[in-house]
C-alpha cells in the first residue's frame, strides 16, 4: 500500500490535481450558504424584536423596523413613511390596550447580501375594538441600510372567512348636533392660506350629519363633501370625505368629538394634495361657535383651519315686504307682492314682470342678502346684496339673456311712499307702498 502512493506514482498524479481542480469551485458556494444563513439569523432576530416590540405596545419601536420612505398597505390602507406607521401603532394600540399579537410559518428568500422577501401569517388577540380582523398574511421586503435590515415595502390583509372582534354592545355614542349650521372657515393647508364656508346638516334619520365646503386655496376655488356618523362595526365615529380636485379621506375618532368644551382625537387616512396621507386630527372647541381642526404629520401641522360660527340672522329683505307698485323707468306700471314663505327662511316675490326669491347667504360676509328672479323675456337674474347704515340696499346682479349674460349694479334708496331703485346709476324706476 505504501508503494501505491510514492512519489511519481500514476494514482498520486491524478488525484491531486483533482482536488486542486475542485476545491475552488466548491469555496464560493460554501461561503454563501454561510452568508445566508447569518442573513436568516438577523432577520430571524428582527421578526422577534417586531413581535416583542408590538406586545410591549411601543409603537416608535415597532416603526423603526420599517424604512423612513417606506410603503405599506394595511388592508386598503396606503402608509408613506416611518412617521405614518407610529401614529397607526399608537392608535391601534390606544383602541386595544389589552392587544397581542404572534407571527407563523415566517420563512424568508435571500436575493442579496442586502435584499430579501419575508412572508408570513399573523393572529392578534384581546382586542377592545369591536370589527378587528383576528388573523392575516403578509409578505415584505427587507432591505439592509447603514448595517441594520429594514422594512421597505409590504402588504398586509386579514384572512377571509374568520371570524371579526364581537360588535359593539350597548349604547353606541351621538354623534351629537354641536356642528349643525354653517361656519367661515380659515387657515392653511400644505402652507397655503385657505378661505371659504362649511354647511353642516343633518340627515333625515338624525343619525348622521352631510357636510358641503367651498374653500378659496392658491387662486382656486374647491369643493368637496362629506358625511359623519356611526360605523356600526366598530361602534366609533367616522367621517368619510370626498373633495372635487379627487383627494379623499376617512377620519375615525376616539370617543364622541366636539362633546362640551373639550379636545377630540382621532386619525384621518386618505388622500391630500394627490398624495397618500396618514396622520393624528386634534380638534379642540374653544367656544359654542368656535372649534380648531389639526392634522399632524410627525407632529408637523400639514393641516391647520379654525371654523367660527355664522350665525343666523334677520332676513334684510323684509324692508319689502308687503305690496307694491313698480314704476318702470320707462313709465310702465305693474304689482308687486312680497311675502315670507312657510319654512321662514327666505321671502317669495310675485308680480305682473317677475318673480323670485330673497334669502340671505350666509358664507358672503360683505354683501349676505341674495336675490334669484325670472323675468318676462325669457331672463332670469342672481344678485347679491348689502344693507348700508343710511337704510339703502346696494349690490350687483346678472342679467341672463338668450343673447348673452351682463353685469350691472343696483341701487334702493329710501323715499317718503317707498324706495327709489336706480341700476347702473342712470335707470331710475319706483316701488311704492299700496
């Protein structure tokens, strides 16, 4: 046997360079399998610290698994940023005290030495919220930076079929009518001065509230509406919001907002300037006809608006209520009748040449009193108008013709028998009491 292997021997020449040959080839993928399998181990590492850190409800740990610019989708809902992720921890958190939750089957697909996929299912448990999914899948991309693995992108759902949190028992919360009627609306959003009127009415059933909004923002005017009442799922206030340019959001709030003179909170998910938008509302009603609405992200204001009441008031029409005689400055006569309608909110106007209706439009702080009338002719006018301090009504209108629409000014100036009502400062005509 010693023989075999001496020096020059045809066996020994062939089984060395062999080996040599191999060996080589054999180190890269030995390496690897030790490069993944460290990988595996801190990532192991960072799906215990994420469990740990949610049962210990410590929602800034929880968001620091996750990447400053990262995006996750939380059942329909879009999150941008490691902020957006500590406010929805801290929310679910503060809604469910008690909540726990465990990760299953977690397995994970090296890409790189600093990329891999992460999937997995998840179950919570002692939720204090009613509606709550109690298990889910997800999948995630981690991604290492400046030496520590974080969350880039995931996805998470609840699973089809199990069983939600028990519904609410009990009574559920009022919505309330503290926000009923209409308001001047002032502030900034996004660092944009913004002005403008809200109407809030309630429904027919009285168990949720519409809201309609005009705000002035960058030289535009926008609109939008929204609705407010009880989710019967989880028992809690919500308001779901749509606005013309295509934003649209959901706040839901802790407990009942605006009750007595307090301070709500709550979390508004959607849509603001184009952009996915997660962030805390704090709305504070300083005074019955005042209350402060603040959106925070990362506690920055994105959203800053302060709503006063307008309150209701007299018609300023009613200096033409009764009968009249109108003298057409062309010297033509015809009646006139002005009369209060039944909801008390407005006055109708009937005559032989027109008829209209005179209400007071609250949102229009310089000139409040509005007129719509038909003519004969087929015209039709919108004016608005203002009660001076000497007793005259001044204001603007437009006249809409089959050839066109123009401008003009309006002018009644108390007289001995009625009011001299002069347009454009030369059309001179007469309403006088009968």
């Amino acid at each position: 046997m010693k023989q075999l292997f001496h020096k020059g021997s045809p066996a020994m020449n062939y089984r060395l360079p062999l080996a040599i040959l191999i060996w080589p080839l054999l180190i890269p993928s030995l390496l690897a399998q030790d490069d993944n399998a460290a990988i595996e181990r801190e990532l192991q590492e960072r799906v215990s610290d994420w469990q740990s850190h949610f049962n210990a409800h410590d929602a800034a740990k929880v968001a620091e698994q996750y990447a400053v610019d990262c995006d996750v989708l939380h059942d329909g809902q879009p999150r941008s940023s490691r902020s957006e992720m500590e406010v929805e921890y801290r929310k679910h958190f503060t809604d469910n005290p008690n909540v726990t939750t465990k990760l299953h089957n977690v397995k994970h697909r090296v890409l790189s030495g600093s990329l891999a996929i992460e999937s997995g299912t998840w179950t919570e448990s002692n939720h204090s919220a009613a509606g709550m999914a109690t298990a889910g899948s997800y999948t995630c991309v981690y991604e290492k930076r400046d030496g520590t693995w974080v969350i880039v992108h995931e996805r998470a759902w609840p699973i089809k079929d199990l069983p939600l949190t028990a519904k609410p028992t009990g009574e559920l919360p009022t919505i309330g009518n503290y926000l009923w009627g209409d308001w001047h609306v002032s502030g900034s959003i996004s660092g944009s001065e913004v002005r403008g009127s809200m109407s809030v009415r309630p429904t027919a059933d009285g168990k949720a509230q519409f809201y309609e909004w005009e705000m002035e923002r960058d030289g535009a005017t926008k609109h939008g509406s929204a609705i407010g009442g009880i989710d019967p799922v989880t028992g809690s206030v919500m308001e779901t919001a749509h606005a013309a340019d295509g934003d649209h959001w959901v706040t839901r709030w802790e407990g009942e907002p605006l009750k007595g003179l307090s301070t709500a909170k709550g979390v508004r998910s959607g849509r603001l300037d184009g952009r996915p938008f997660l962030g805390a509302v704090t709305v504070e009603r300083t005074s019955e006809n005042r209350f402060t609405y603040r959106v925070g992200d990362n506690d920055q204001a994105v959203i800053d608006i302060v709503f006063e009441r307008i309150e209701p008031s007299e018609n300023l029409w009613s200096f033409l209520e009764g009968i009249w005689e109108f003298t057409g400055s062309d010297g033509a006569t015809s009646s006139f009748r002005l009369e209060r309608d039944k909801s008390g909110l407005a006055f109708v106007g009937s005559g032989n040449r027109f008829c209209g209706i005179f209400g007071m439009n609250a949102s229009n702080r310089e000139y409040p009193m509005l007129a719509m009338g038909i003519h004969e002719g087929e015209e039709y006018s919108t004016g608005n108008w203002k009660r001076n301090d000497d007793g005259s009504v001044a204001g603007n209108f437009t006249m809409f013709r089959p050839a066109g629409e123009t401008e003009h000014s309006g002018l009644f100036e108390p007289i001995e028998d009625g009011y001299r009502y002069t347009i454009d400062g030369k059309n001179v005509n007469y309403l006088r009491r009968k």
